[in-house]
C-alpha cells in the first residue's frame, strides 16, 4: 500500500483506528463477565443479558447512520461515534454499582459504535483504489481491537478493578474524536461508474449475501460474547500447566483473556489473507472455501479442551474473521457507489443487529444443555451459511466480477 496518496493514507488511518475502536468497545464486556457474576451474585445468563442492548443497538442502528453517511459524509458521523461512545464509556464507569444503570450505559456504547461500520467501510470503498487490500488491513486494525479488550480488560480488572477498564475506553474513544479534528481527510466523490449488470440480478445477488452476512454475524456473536469464559471454564490443565510459569499471571481470568487475545491475533493474520485473497482471486469462491474451512473447526471447539481447544479455535477465527475482506468486497461489487453507506449499513443490521440475538441464544443453550452445546449450535450455523453461498454463486453466475 506504499503508493498511497496523502488522502488514503489519511482515510486508511481514521478509519483502521475507528475500526479498531469499534470492536474494542464490544469486546471489553466479555471478558468481565465472569468477574460480574461474582460482584452482582447474578447467573452467567443474566450478566449476558445486560449486554443485550448493546449488541442489539450496534448493528440495528448501523441501516440509519448508513442513510445518514449518504447525505451528511463519513467524518462528521465518525467523530460522533468517538465523541458519544466516549461519553458513554465513562457514564459505564460510573454507573457500575448498578446493574440497570450500566446496561442503559452499554446500550450507549453499542448506539455510537454502530455508526462506525457503515460510515468507515464505506469510505474505504469509495476512497480507496486497491480497496480488497485496504479492506485487508482495516480488518487487521479491528481484529487488534479484538485482540486488545480481553487483554486489556482482564488486565485492568486485575489490577485496579472493572471500572478502571471503562474509564480508560471512554479516554480511548474521545481520543478518536481529537484524531478526526485534527487529521486532514477529504471525502470522496461518487466516481464508480453504474454496474453492466441488470439491477434485479444484482439486488438478487445482494439479497442472498445479507442472508450469509447475517448467519455470519450469529455466528461471530455467539463465539465470540462466550470465549473468555469458556476458556477459563475448559482449559483448567492448561492453565495448571502454565501457571508455575514466572511470566505468566496465575489469576485464571487474566490468563483467560490473554488467550482469546491471542486468539483474535491469529485473526488478524485471517484478515490480511482475507485481503489478499479477494485480490488475487474470484470473490464467491473466497468466500464458499473461507467459512468451509470454518465449518469442522467451530465442531471441533465443542469437544476440544485445554491446548487443543486454544489451537482448534485460532483456526476457528482465523477463518471466520478472515472471511470478512472478502464480503465486504462482494458488499461493494453488488451496491452502487451512492448508497455504499447504506450498503454497509444494512450488512451490519444483518451481522450486528440480528446477530446480537446469538446473545440471548447462548443463554439459552448454556441454561437447558451445556456451553458446550453452544458450539454445536454455531456448526449447525457455519452449515447454513455455506449453503447460502452455494445459492449466492448459482443467483449471481452471470455477474463478472
């Protein structure tokens, strides 16, 4: 990417660090839920549940702010995004002796975040000219945001309690709306010429990959608002294993979240040969061979234990997160170029909105079977998806991409 100009430059630097934002805000929840449990004396599914809102306002919203990037431009609705998230990250500090009080908080939080997604994709799309690659790396910059919350908030936990975690991602987040003042970045023009394809086959085609998205999105939900518990739950001789180690941290919880840090690294990685894949080769197949290779491994999570769990999930998210470049690109092939926003909008009401319905679901599953099952319950998804992209390159076989 180093023949960049100084505007994508700048438009790759606000969004990866809007992106990586976005996900650090939902992230950092997981990891206390267990440590929640014990300060509310609640039930591991109604700590999930203060999470609800949140989960549900981050991708329901994501449609109107995409409606709204259509009229108004990406900038102004990424500096609300940090400015409001901000906000509400340090009212969730606040507020944290109240369990009512701090999911109206998270709510918050998942309301201003859900403006980054179609408002910083849709930049990238129309801004950038090796878009697959910089779709490539802007994941990257949101799968360390993945990878930073559990870390970071089993950290900060540990070492001077749960409220500290939210105050510092209020700082983070306000720290973003500084970056889109200062930083210059110019929006782009609508210069994509009207696809050579009839428009009901590209509405067919879209219409197919919102369905995949959004199977998509339960299934990133429901993996990932459970991992670190369910790595402190199953992978007790590991954890025995490694803590005579001096550079490893004893308490269980911390170890816990630097796995699913680790974890989400792997991801990163899945990301950039997301990015180069959808270069280098036809978008569909990319996609069908991305979350094929998901489908046994997610399987694999709901029996695994200990190292063999941690690795069986490191090739889980490598494919999941890795898949996302390349959906986000077909997203750009099948829209046009003034209703991206909204393009990305409604992909993200799909994966976040619906999606956050995984939240209840795992609930649900972990009450009546085990957490286990839940796993077993995403490979039954992982299925549904690769079937629907079976049906999206049947429905778009006469579109070139």
């Amino acid at each position: 990417m180093g023949s960049m100009e100084s505007n994508e430059r700048n438009i790759l630097a606000v969004t990866s660090f809007g992106h990586f934002m976005s996900h650090f805000n939902m992230l950092v929840f997981p990891a206390l839920v267990l440590p929640m449990t014990a300060y509310y004396d609640l039930h591991l599914s109604e700590v999930l549940a203060l999470s609800f809102w949140m989960y549900l306002l981050f991708g329901i919203t994501a449609l109107p702010w995409g409606l709204a990037g259509d009229v108004l431009g990406a900038r102004p609705l990424l500096f609300l995004f940090h400015a409001g998230a901000g906000l509400c990250g340090l009212a969730a500090a606040h507020f944290l002796y109240s369990p009512v009080l701090l999911s109206l908080s998270l709510a918050g939080i998942g309301l201003f975040s859900g403006i980054y997604h179609p408002a910083g994709l849709g930049l990238i799309s129309r801004g950038m000219t090796r878009m697959s690659m910089a779709m490539g790396y802007n994941g990257m910059a949101g799968n360390a945001g993945l990878a930073a919350a559990p870390l970071f908030a089993g950290l900060m936990n540990h070492l001077y309690g749960m409220r500290s975690a939210y105050v510092v991602l209020g700082l983070l987040n306000l720290f973003g709306a500084v970056l889109m003042l200062i930083l210059p970045c110019r929006e782009p023009v609508n210069r994509k010429k009207a696809h050579g394809h009839s428009t009901g086959r590209l509405l067919a085609g879209f219409a197919v990959l919102c369905v995949a998205m959004m199977l998509g999105g339960i299934a990133y939900r429901g993996a990932s608002v459970i991992l670190p518990a369910y790595f402190e739950l199953r992978t007790e001789s590991l954890f025995q294993a490694l803590g005579g180690a001096g550079w490893l941290p004893s308490i269980r919880n911390v170890a816990a979240t630097a796995l699913t840090s680790l974890v989400f690294i792997v991801g990163m990685v899945g990301q950039y040969l997301g990015g180069r894949a959808a270069e280098r080769f036809e978008p569909r197949v990319a996609y069908l061979a991305f979350h094929a290779l998901a489908l046994p491994l997610v399987l694999a999570m709901a029996f695994a234990t200990d190292a063999p769990l941690v690795l069986v999930t490191m090739g889980y998210m490598l494919f999941l997160l890795g898949m996302q470049p390349v959906e986000n690109t077909l997203v750009a092939v099948l829209t046009p170029d003034t209703l991206r926003h909204s393009a990305y909008g409604l992909k993200f009401v799909f994966t976040f909105g619906v999606g956050s319905l995984a939240v209840r679901m795992v609930g649900s599953i972990e009450e009546a079977w085990s957490l286990p099952a839940v796993f077993i319950a995403m490979g039954g998804v992982s299925l549904a998806i690769v079937a629907t992209i079976v049906i999206l390159r049947s429905v778009t076989r006469s579109i070139r991409f």
